[in-house]
C-alpha cells in the first residue's frame, strides 16, 4: 500500500514538474513597434542591445521566443496600422521604441503588457499614471528629465558666447511632448540674454529654412530637441549647421559622431538593454503597471573637435574635462 502510494505521489510529482517545465520552456512571442528605420545604423545597435540582453536572461530567439518587428521610417499613418497588426497577433508583450509607438499601441489595447524604452514625459503623454505606480498595461522608461532644455541652453553659451538668438528644433506632429523641454529652454534663454527661438518644422524644406533664418540674422545657434525628426535628419540638420557656421547642441551620442560639435543626453542603448530586463520580468509574472518607469542613468557628453574647429569655436576645458567621448 505505501509502495503504491509513493508511486502515485512520484507520478503526480513527476507530471506537475512536467507541467512547470514546459510554462518556462514555450515560445513566447513579443513584437517590437519602431518609428525608426530598420536600415539606421543606430537602430541596428539597440536592437542588438535588447536582443544580447534577453539572452543573457535565458531568452533565445527561435528557441523560446520569437519576435515580430514592424519598422515606419518615420511615416505615422504606416505606424498605426502596424499597431493594428501587432495587437492581432496577441504577443505576451509589446515593446514601443519611444513615444508616438507608445501612443498608437495605446490606441490598440489596453491589456496586453507594453514596455517603452525612451519615452518623454510618460505621464504627460498620458501613458502612466505615476512614475512608481504606473498602473494599466505600459511601463517601461524614460529619455530625459526636462530640466535638460535648460543645460543645453548653458552648454549653448558655453561653447559659443557671443549667441544672442537660439532656436530649438522640432516637429509638432512627432515631438507633441515639446512644452516639457520648450518651457525650460525658454526660461533659461532668457536668464543668458538669449532670444529663445521656437522652429517648429515638418519637413525637410522647412528645416532648412528654420536653420537659414537662424543663420541670417547672425549670433544665431541651435539646439535639437529630442525627436523621432531630428534623429532621422540628423546628418541634414549637422550639415546645415557646419554650412551656416552656426553652433549647435544635440541630444544623444549619434549627432556627434554624425558632426555635431556637441552632444550631451543619455545612453540609448542603455534604454534598450533595460527594456529587455523588464520584458524578462513581464514574462515571468510581473505586471507592468506594477513596475516603475525608471530615468537613465548613464548620460555621454560627446564633443567633436574637428567641427569645432571648422565652425572657429573654442571648447571650454571645463567642458573638456567632463567629456565621455572627445572626437579629434
């Protein structure tokens, strides 16, 4: 009688260990939703970052997981209906490059877990309702803290002290987070004596002309704002800015290397490499309105030396010193 009975309990055992090994070991699915270019070579780096951490976290691609990409290139009418298609396919989790996927995904469900990985102002745009508790379906983590529109206008000054005028560019249509740095751009313009600029632009054409009035009236510079528009025209907007001699402060790492005199903002990549972490947590049990939206933690101060000198500016050795990466 024990033996039978240790045998039932062994069985039971068995198929309940069974039952828990292949919850762990079956494919999950995901999709990725990103108003960037999959040909960028910038993107190319942050996809490799996610997927290089979820391998680390035991989660192999084609083994246990598979992932649908849909990629807009900036075209926001293709990013809503790639939405559509990713809420369809009910993955386990959806990541959201930054803020307009973010949106347009929230359009789509409010039930399947949603990880962003570089939005601004999460609960302005309305994602979350508080950055430890942010409740619902999304959470993820966030580009900037505002005050950074304020010390770009300093590094501004810094590099360039004769600028008097300083225009802040952006598209409305992708940027619909702009009074987060716009407001404290503009209070620190005036603390320095410099005429704050708003450029909005949509186009290629209209950046150009934002970036030629600028240049016009002299004493101008520019500063890019973070924006799914600046980052696809960046090497537009950096060789406009070399052309018109106008000095510029740019948000991440990839303008001064694209031939941006400086760049001051967080790492990127780092935001992919965490998202991957939390998609692991969310696959293990978690919910995301229960995990906090997180602020980086890593910021590069990028300085390019050789623009520098084509545009007749001199860096501060202050700046210099901080600098993460110097370009010569």
């Amino acid at each position: 009688m024990k033996r039978r009975e240790f045998i039932t309990l062994l069985g039971s055992a068995v198929a309940a260990w069974s039952l828990a090994a292949y919850a762990q070991d079956r494919t999950r699915r995901l999709g990725m939703l990103s108003i960037y270019a999959e040909s960028d070579s910038e993107v190319q780096l942050w996809k490799g970052a996610f997927i290089s951490r979820l391998q680390e976290l035991g989660w192999t691609t084609g083994r246990n997981i598979l992932i649908d990409y849909r990629w807009c290139a900036g075209d926001l009418t293709m990013m809503q209906t790639y939405a559509k298609e990713l809420v369809a396919l009910q993955p386990d989790a959806i990541v959201a490059s930054n803020t307009p996927p973010t949106a347009a995904l929230l359009r789509e469900t409010r039930t399947i877990p949603i990880v962003f990985a570089t939005v601004t102002d999460p609960i302005g745009s309305g994602f979350v309702r508080s950055i430890a508790r942010p409740g619902g379906n999304v959470t993820g983590f966030y580009a900037l803290d505002p005050a950074m529109g304020g010390k770009w206008v300093e590094m501004l000054k810094e590099i360039a002290p004769r600028v008097t005028r300083a225009a802040l560019i952006f598209n409305p249509e992708t940027a619909t987070y702009s009074r987060y740095f716009s407001d404290p751009f503009e209070v620190a313009a005036r603390a320095s004596a410099i005429e704050p600029i708003m450029a909005a632009v949509r186009d290629a054409n209209e950046l150009k002309s934002a970036i030629e009035a600028v240049a016009h009236q002299g004493n101008g510079g520019l500063i890019a704002m973070p924006d799914t528009f600046t980052t696809h025209n960046r090497d537009l907007i950096v060789a406009l800015a070399a052309a018109h001699r106008l000095p510029a402060i740019y948000p991440f790492r990839f303008f001064g290397v694209a031939g941006g005199v400086v760049s001051y903002g967080p790492d990127e990549t780092e935001g992919y490499r965490n998202t991957a972490s939390y998609i692991d947590r969310i696959l293990r049990g978690e919910k995301p309105g229960d995990l906090p939206v997180q602020a980086p933690t890593k910021y590069q101060l990028v300085i390019n030396l050789k623009t520098a000198k084509l545009l007749g500016l001199t860096i501060p050795a202050t700046l210099l010193a901080t600098a993460t990466e110097i370009i010569e």
